[in-house]
C-alpha cells in the first residue's frame, strides 16, 4: 500500500491514450515528408519511401497505429479497472 501513496488517484479520462499515439503518428509523417524529400534517411525500414512500394507504408502506418492505440487502451483498462 505504499505504493499508492506515490502514484495518483484520480482516474484520467479516457481520452488522455490518444495524445501519445497522435505524437507518434505525427512524428511518422514528418519523418515520412522528410524522407520523400530526401532529407532524411530512414531511420525506419517503412518509412524509406524510394525503396518499397506506398501499400506497404500505410499498411505499417495503419499497424503502427493499431498496436499504439491498442497498448495504450490495454493499460488503461488493466490500471484503471474497478478494484
């Protein structure tokens, strides 16, 4: 029970997953400009945008998207559940 006294107690509203993700997914997008522009290089195999074809990019951009939503909706529900 010690631990409760560090952590906070109030549940956060559900909405609060999302911010996290939506950072990702825009980090992927500027990374994605800056590679088709070839400014960068990489740093992801799915985001070299010469080297494989646009399905195969949106297919890791919509799995990506999934898992960070998922994980985070996984959490929440495991922390925040009814005790």
């Amino acid at each position: 029970m010690i631990r409760r006294q560090f952590e906070k107690t109030d549940k956060m509203p559900l909405k609060i997953i999302v911010w996290p993700a939506v950072a990702s997914l825009l980090y992927g997008i500027i990374a994605l400009g800056l590679n088709a522009a070839r400014i960068l290089d990489g740093p992801y195999f799915f985001l070299k945008v010469y080297e494989q074809s646009a399905v195969v990019i949106v297919t890791w951009f919509a799995i990506i998207a999934v898992l960070c939503l998922g994980l985070a909706l996984l959490y929440y529900k495991l922390k925040w559940r009814r005790r």
